[in-house]
C-alpha cells in the first residue's frame, strides 16, 4: 500500500508583487544608498569616527593603527570594506521599515522579519562584490583598454574616482532592477519540487 505524501507549498519569499512604478523607485532609493556609502569621503569620515571611538577606549600608546578603514592613501581596507557591507544591509533593513518618498507604505508590513533579512543580505552581498578592489581594478583596466590609456578611473593611489562609483552604481541599480522583475515564487516552488524529487 503506497501513500503518496505530498508536502506543503514552501514559504513566499515576497509576500508582495510590486507595480514597474515601485520596482524603479525602489532601484533608485537602493541605488542612491549604495553611491553615498561608496565613497570615499564617506570612508574617510567613518574611519575618522572609528579612530574616536578607539581611542576613548584604548590608550593612545596602545593604538598605533589610524588606518582601520582607509590606508594612508586612502585606499579602503578590507576592514573598511567589511564595516561598509554591514552598514549598507542594515540601511537597506531599515529602508523596509520606513515610509520611502513615492512608495507610501508598499514596503512596511508586507514581509516577515526574515524576508526583510534576507533581501538586505543580498543587497549586502551585492555592495560587497561591487565594492572590492578587484573589481575597482577590472573597470579600470577596461576603461584603459576602451580609451587607449587616456581614461583612469581611480584618482592616485588606486582610490576610485567618483565616476567610476556612479558606474558601480548605474551595475547596481541595474543588477537590483533585474531581480525585481524576477518571479521568485516561482522560482522558490521550482527549488522546492527539486529537493522533494
């Protein structure tokens, strides 16, 4: 006697489908936010700020390192990269919890807790692979190749040139705009019957 059981439908991953409208202005809110905390004046300031709060809790003699997110050229260190990760998925964490202009309360009460996590940690995911030196480095050299030497995107010291940030950002918003047009119900169902088979 055979019993076929079948189980549940998994969980929706977004318990909300967004119009073309609120998936823009969502990219652009998103977009705007990964741009500030991409540059590097912003790096500059909150390695300042660190550098504070350090040396109120450890004596000076104690704390030779002021560079924690930026080096003495002003490169971002794999510390102020990390830092900078966090503090972009927490932003996009609590942009789910407030009333963003032109999205009235679309994104506030529609999501579970997880699901607001979740979306900001790929959101974090996303800065952290946009943001590193590597790829900093692959944009530049094609943008040496394409102008045969003449454009740089980083200004001395490998410190990327605020065009080349809005260039990232222009990726980001375009890689964040694809996955909004994603069904992923569908996709979410489809990862379901493959483990159920």
């Amino acid at each position: 006697m055979s019993s076929s059981t079948t189980s549940p439908p998994p969980p929706p991953l977004l318990n909300y489908v967004l119009n073309n409208n609120e998936k823009w202005i969502i990219t652009g809110w998103v977009s705007l936010v990964y741009f500030v905390v991409s540059l590097p004046q912003v790096y500059e300031m909150t390695n300042c700020m660190t550098n504070c709060m350090v040396s109120s809790f450890i004596p000076e003699k104690f704390n030779k390192n002021k560079e924690l997110l930026v080096d003495k050229f002003g490169v971002t260190t794999t510390t102020g990269l990390l830092l900078h990760t966090i503090v972009f998925t927490l932003i996009i964490r609590l942009m789910q919890e407030t009333v963003l202009y032109g999205l009235k309360n679309v994104l506030i009460n529609k999501h579970t807790n997880l699901q607001k996590w979740i979306i900001a940690g790929w959101a974090g995911i996303l800065y952290i692979v946009l943001s590193n030196k590597v790829i900093y480095s692959i944009t530049n050299e094609l943008s040496m190749l394409i102008s045969f030497n003449k454009l740089s995107l980083f200004y001395m010291n490998d410190v990327p040139h605020p065009v080349q940030i809005l260039l990232h950002t222009i990726v980001f918003g375009l890689v964040v705009r694809g996955v909004l047009e994603l069904d992923l119900q569908k996709m979410a169902s489809a990862i379901a019957k493959l483990h159920i088979k």
